[in-house]
C-alpha cells in the first residue's frame, strides 16, 4: 500500500491491511490535511458572495456514503486483481508450460507496472481529475483482466498484466486520494478503512473464489471474474462529481464550493474551499533533493528503509505463492491449497483490526517492533518445518500456523505503522515527496520477492529461501530497533523537530508518557506533568 496514509498531518494510526503499496492515511480536516502536490497552479480566484445551493441533510449524507462505497468496491478489484494470480498460476504454469523464471515473471511485470502506474498516478489525477483517473482505473481493470483472461500465451498474458499493473499503480494513488477529499469528516476515518478492509476482504474472495473453481482448474475464470464490478462500478462514478481540493486546483472555486455543500452538510463550504486554497498555497516546494540534505536526510534514511524492508521480509510470497508454499509443506489436493490461505488472510484482518485498537495505548514503536520479532520467529519456525525434509501430520499445520502467524504479524507491525511514520517524518511540504519515495523502495523490494522467490524456492529449497527471508526480518528488526522513534503523544512539529535534531527529542517538548528509542533523549521522553 502513494496514498492519502503517507500524506496525513495527523500523528495517529491507520489500518493498513496487506500491502503497504495500498496505505492510505486518514486526513481529519479539508483545510490541512489535504494531499500536498508540487509544481501545481492554483487559483486564487475570488469566492462569490452568494450563498450554494443547499441539499437537504439527507442527500448530501447520502452522496458522501456513495462516494466512500464507490472507493471501498474499487479496493475490492484492487484485492482481487493483486491475489487472483495466487491460484491461477498453479494451473496456467502448466498450460503454457512455465519455467520458474517464467512463474517470477508472470507476478513481476504486474509489480513493474504498477512502479510506472504509481509515478504517474499522482500527476495523471491533477491533470485529469480525481474522477477520471478513477474511471481511466475502473475501465482499465475491466479491459486487461478479461484480456488476461483470454491470453493465448504467457508472452500476451505478460504483456497484458504488465498494463494491468499500470493501471493498479495509479489506483494505489487516485482512489483513496478520491475517496479523502470527497467525504466529509464525520466519515473520512471510516471511509477510509473501509477502503483499506476492502482491499483485504477482495484477497481473501480470490482465494474463495479460486477454491471453488480449482476443481476444474478454470484459471481463466479466477483471472476474469473481476471485469464485471469493475465495469459496474463506473455507472455511479459518471454520476459523482470530481472533489473539491481538484476544483480549487482548477481554479473552479464555485464548483468546489457547490460540490463541498453536496457532500458535507455541517460546514461552511465557503470557508471551506477557503482554508483548501490555503493550504494549498502553504504546501507547494518539496522536491527529491531536498530530502538527501540536512535537516531531512536522516528521515528520508528511515522511511525509505521501513519501505524496503517492509517488503523484502517477504509477506507477498505468501499472496502470490502460498498455494505452492502448501504444497511444498505437505498439504495434498487443491481444496486445501486453496482454501487455507483464505484463513490465513482472515487472520491477517483480525490483526490489522487489534493493532487500530491497542497501538494509541501501548505505542507504535512497541507494535512495529513486536510485528517485526514475531515475523523472525516465525520465519525461523518454517526454516525448521521445512528443513525437516518429508512433512507429514502435525508438522505440516506447524508450518500453517507459522504462515499464518507471519502474515498476521507483519499486519499487526509494517502493514500498520509504515504509512504512519512516512506521514510523521516530513513538513507539509515535502509529506508527499517522501512518500513517493517510500513507495518506489517498497514496490523495488515487491518486485524482487515477485520475481525471486519462486526460482530461489526451486534451487535453494524452502529451508534455505525461509532462513534469508528470516535474515533479513533480524535486519529489519535491528534497523527498526536504531531507527524507529516512539511518537506516541508527539505532536507533527515535535516529531519533525526530532528529525531536525539529529534523532533526538527537544528538551522543550513537553509529551505525555512515551517510550524512548535508542537514539531518543531519555529526559525528552521521560513521563512529565501536564
């Protein structure tokens, strides 16, 4: 899981249920918490005098809904699409008779894609629109998984999910940008995990869904199925208008004034637009190069890090090629292959849902770095399943449990906390810059898991491709360990001030009780009085 998680100025947690390349941050006012975008023009065109027409409360609550439900389906295909392949593979590899290079391939351009879809997502949005970067996402996904689905050849079906992959890159960007700056506030923190909980609960329909069908092995079917709700969800997107941050954007202030009484009946709309246009003119400038010098490098060091390695620890071998890890653990027949995966995935909601509720009390470092522990433990456990040689009984559910254990855990820790600290680490200025950044090294480690995996499972066996996975989950728990502040009662200009000073906390600040990292300032983090 860029997304409106890694712009958000507000210090608090996000759910963020599978991949983070689908983070999304939860924006609690229109006036600040808007994504910033450099390089834009903005109107300053005067607002008119004259008072919207004003919906009834009813309608504009039910618009804001639809905008959110309108995004939440469209985090559905999202799901769908990133873990279809999951099953598919198993019977198209022995269609086209696939090497293992061939099966890495097969996942990797979709990611490849979706790099190049991430990088012009944001700009695409701007130029077009909000809206019309999510119909350009919705009529895509129709298109090129039913081509998919009808590919004669893995060279047809490569080149295919390589533009399906685009078109998920930019819905990685447009849609929860979409659905932030179109709901109100009373529901923008729910539409926004809605969106999230989508995202996850499509993963877990493929695999359903491939385990009804792996019976018959009808790939294409598992590959296909999502064109229909994603050509349907384009009749209520014609309907909608674009957002009203776009509008400001435009210069089309008296739309964005129309648009904001439409969806939200308890502001002042003319306010409203008028803090956007704003914030807008406050939060233009930051640039790439600005995050490689002092005062910010240190930040750009740590999220570009959390980014990478919360990828390379290896939680989308297990989306994209867990019905292979079962077999390889001794699981017999596609029922099993295909349907334990989908438990492992309704755990891996259940800990995105506990880390929401506990991670303002305990902490986020506590949780990042116990997500982190638990997924070393675990990968060290499937190092010894495997290492094991002929898996039969109880061993193989060790192994299950550990699979599912290592996928709730890296929910509970990366997938919930990376998008927050990326939001945390940077002025408004450069919020966006940095996370695009972040992204780019999670989609590159993304990438080498999607193509590698499967050829290193192969050669080097599963004890072996488990132990590196586990070396590199120690890195990252080391690396988070040194690096990782506890911001827990920070606010965004003390945590800023912490990059600013070198990793350590100002003697000014005056927090409630949080926990000092390695490199905090044990007297700055110590309890104090109000």
């Amino acid at each position: 899981m860029p997304d409106i998680r890694k712009i958000s100025h507000v210090a608090r947690p996000r759910p963020v249920t599978q991949c983070p390349e689908t983070p999304h941050a939860v924006p609690q006012t229109r006036s600040k918490d808007v994504p910033p975008h450099k390089g834009l023009r903005m109107s300053t065109a005067p607002l008119s005098a004259t008072p919207p027409p004003q919906p009834s409360s009813t309608t504009a609550r039910r618009t804001g809904r639809l905008f959110a439900l309108t995004g939440a389906v469209v985090g559905v295909i999202y799901g769908y699409d990133t873990g279809s392949i999951s099953g598919a593979l198993v019977f198209l590899s022995k269609d086209f008779h696939l090497t293992e290079t061939e099966k890495g391939l097969v996942n990797s351009v979709l990611v490849f894609g979706s790099i190049l879809g991430a990088l012009i997502g944001g700009k695409l949005a701007d130029a077009l629109g909000r809206k019309a970067a999510m119909l350009i996402v919705a009529g895509s996904y129709a298109v090129f998984v039913a081509l998919s689905a009808g590919a004669p050849n893995v060279e047809t079906l490569d080149a295919v999910r390589f533009l399906l992959g685009v078109a998920i890159g930019i819905s990685i960007v447009a849609a929860p940008l979409y659905v932030a700056e179109s709901t109100p506030a009373r529901i923008r923190g729910a539409s926004v995990a809605a969106y999230q909980v989508a995202t996850v609960v499509g993963i877990v329909i493929t695999y359903f869904v491939n385990w009804g069908l792996s019976g018959g092995g009808h790939w294409r079917w598992m590959l296909g199925l999502s064109a229909i709700p994603a050509a349907l969800v384009m009749i209520p997107l014609l309907r909608l208008p674009d957002t009203p941050r776009w509008y400001v954007l435009k210069g089309q202030t008296e739309r964005a004034v129309e648009v904001m009484a439409t969806t939200d009946p308890d502001v002042d709309p003319r306010a409203e637009v008028a803090s956007v246009q704003a914030a807008l003119a406050a939060e233009s400038g930051g640039s790439v190069r600005s995050l490689l010098r002092k005062p910010y490098a240190r930040a750009a060091f740590f999220v570009v890090g959390l980014g990478f390695f919360c990828q390379i620890t290896g939680i989308n071998a297990v989306t994209y090629y867990s019905p292979q890890i079962f077999e390889e653990m001794g699981f017999t027949g596609s029922g099993q292959n295909f349907l334990l995966p989908s438990f492992v995935e309704l755990a891996s909601l259940a800990a995105a849902v506990l880390a929401i509720l506990i991670i303002d009390r305990i902490g986020r470092r506590v949780v990042l770095l116990c997500g982190i522990g638990t997924m070393a433990v675990m990968l060290a456990v499937l190092t010894v399943v495997f290492g094991m040689g002929d898996l039969h009984g109880a061993t193989t559910w060790v192994g299950f449990g550990a699979i599912l254990l290592f996928t709730a855990a890296f929910n509970f820790g990366f997938g919930s906390l990376i998008w927050v600290y990326a939001s945390e680490a940077f002025p408004a200025q450069l919020r966006s810059t940095g996370a695009s950044v972040m992204l780019t090294a999670d989609l590159v480690a993304n990438l080498l898991i999607a193509q590698f995996f499967p050829s290193l499972m192969a050669r080097a066996g599963a004890a072996a491709t488990f132990a590196g996975l586990g070396v590199l989950a120690l890195a990252a728990l080391v690396f988070a360990a040194f690096t990782a502040p506890e911001t827990k009662g920070r606010h965004l200009e003390e945590i800023q001030e912490y990059w600013r000073n070198g990793g350590s906390w100002p003697d000014t600040s005056v927090p409630g009780p949080v926990g000092a990292g390695p490199f905090d300032n044990p007297a700055a983090s110590s309890p104090s009085t109000p």
